[in-house]
C-alpha cells in the first residue's frame, strides 16, 4: 500500500482537490436528510428538532403529487425519446462531411446556445412567441391564422420544453460522440470499402458499434436528470395558466419548502427522487454490462 502510494504519489496530489471538494459539497450535506425525519422549523437546528418518524411522506396521500409525478414523467420521456438519440444523430450527420471548413463552422453554431443560461433562453422564447408583438405569432397572423397563446397553453407547454431543451444542449453533447468516433480506426472504413460498404453500411457496421461503449456511459449518466427534469429551465417558463402540466418534482419541492416552509416534506421528496435516480442507474448499469459488455463499474 505504501509503495503504491509512493509510486503514484502525484496522481493522488492532483486528484486530492477534487476528493477534498466531493466530501465537503456532496458527503457532509448528506446529514441533512435526517429533516425528512424530523419536523424542522425556521429557528432550530437539524439536530435538536423532534424525531416524526415517515409523518412527512404523508404527501403519498396527496393527489396533487401524484399529478406532479404524471407531469415530471411525460417530460422526463419526451426529453429521453427525442433529447438521447439527438445528439447521436448530429454526430453522424457531422461526421459525414467532407468539408472541413463548414464542418467546424456547423458544430460551433450547434453547441453556442450552451453557454446561454435558461434565463436567456425564457426570455428569447417569451419575445418570439409572446401574444403581444412575438414574432411566430406575428407570421400566423400574416398567413391569416389566429394568434396561439403559447406561453399559457398546456398543449403547447411540453414540445416547447423538449424542442428549447434541444437548441440549447444537442450541440454540446454531440461533442462527446464526435471524440469517441475519431478514435474509430480508419482502417476498418477502408477495409469495408474494398468489400462494397457504402456510407450507410459502414455507419451501422462500424461507426455505431465504435460508439457504444460511449453511448452506454452517456446513457447511465443521464439516468439521474431523468427525475430532475430541469427546474432551471421549466421554472422561468412557467405560469398559473400552463402550471397544470408544468409543475414537476423540482418546483414543486421548491414551492413547498422555500415558498411554504415544509422543509421536512420538501426533504423527504427530494430523498425519494435520489433513491429512484439511484436505482434507475445501477439498473441502466447492469443493463449495459449485460447487452454491451462495459458499465461505469
């Protein structure tokens, strides 16, 4: 043990900060669960506030949670279903062209709208799809249609959620997979040449499987903000006329602990979203050993 400390006594120093700031901002934290059993007040300490026992998961029984879980789930699969392969796509489509300056020229216009907060985001979709002066709602005008009240409208809510979520994130995590295709032997594409493969088969046969191994890391990783939709995103955009599809776990938690002063319950479900995202991880893990052949772990 002391020889291997020894041996590798620099790669310790370096990761140290990291392992330093990991127990100070992600294991000591973790003695606030407790609240979710306890009835904590403004004015106490979690530790000498009274033991209650699982009386704060009375919200089980509450039927607007479980309303809050159908909304947080629609939105969590709709991202999923269209959010997941998106970026894949984009890799292989950009992977394909040939021109090398319209290939770097199209990646850095696809992962830009990352570096914008949701806030930004919010604001440049209220100016273009606000009633009053919005520019989509402008051009239905023009074309002689009826002004859409997207802003407020529970149908609209969700594919404006998804479709925001795409601008703004398929560039910058098409990056990871364009990285895990250049380290695709080129080889392989010659030698599937020789034998006929077109682009197409070449694709299927070789670049996908070369991509494997790093999808099926993105996909485990991507397992715990399945739960945690995005409150940074859904909660600019929110409103009372579209909150009957928009409130989900997130705001929710935050509409009852900050703004109504249930931390213990607030806790409690944010206890439960952990332990689901846990699970769903260690299930996507074994998944991906099981079909792949390589997890996390």
């Amino acid at each position: 043990m002391l020889a291997r400390l020894s041996k590798y006594r620099w790669q310790y120093v370096m990761i140290l900060p990291a392992v330093v700031l990991l127990f100070l901002f992600s294991y000591i934290p973790m003695a606030g669960i407790q609240v979710a059993f306890k009835d904590f007040h403004i004015g106490g300490t979690i530790w000498n506030s009274p033991w209650v026992g699982l009386e704060n998961f009375s919200f089980l029984q509450d039927d607007q949670f479980w309303i809050v879980v159908k909304n947080t789930i629609w939105i969590a699969l709709l991202k999923f279903i269209f959010g997941f392969p998106a970026p894949i796509i984009l890799a292989l489509l950009i992977n394909e062209v040939r021109n090398n300056a319209f290939k770097r020229f199209v990646q850095s216009v696809s992962y830009l709208p990352h570096f914008f907060s949701w806030i930004v985001v919010a604001y440049i979709l209220q100016s273009l799809l606000t009633l009053d002066g919005g520019l989509v709602n402008q051009l239905i005008v023009n074309m002689g249609g009826d002004p859409v009240f997207f802003l407020g409208s529970t149908q609209w809510f969700r594919p404006m959620i998804v479709a925001s979520g795409l601008w703004k994130e398929v560039g910058w995590n098409t990056i990871l997979y364009l990285a895990a295709i250049t380290t695709i032997d080129p080889q392989l594409y010659e030698a599937a040449k020789v034998e006929g493969a077109g682009r197409l088969a070449q694709i299927r046969h070789i670049t996908l499987p070369g991509m494997m191994p790093t999808i099926a890391i993105v996909l485990i990783l991507s397992m715990p903000s399945l739960i945690a939709v995005g409150m940074d995103q859904i909660y600019p955009l929110m409103n009372p006329a579209n909150q009957p599809v928009a409130d989900v776990l997130d705001t929710y938690i935050l509409r009852s602990g900050l703004q109504q002063g249930y931390f213990g319950m607030a806790t409690a479900i944010g206890l439960l979203s952990s332990v689901i995202s846990l699970i769903l991880v260690l299930v996507t893990n074994q998944l991906a050993r099981k079909f792949n052949g390589e997890g996390l772990w």
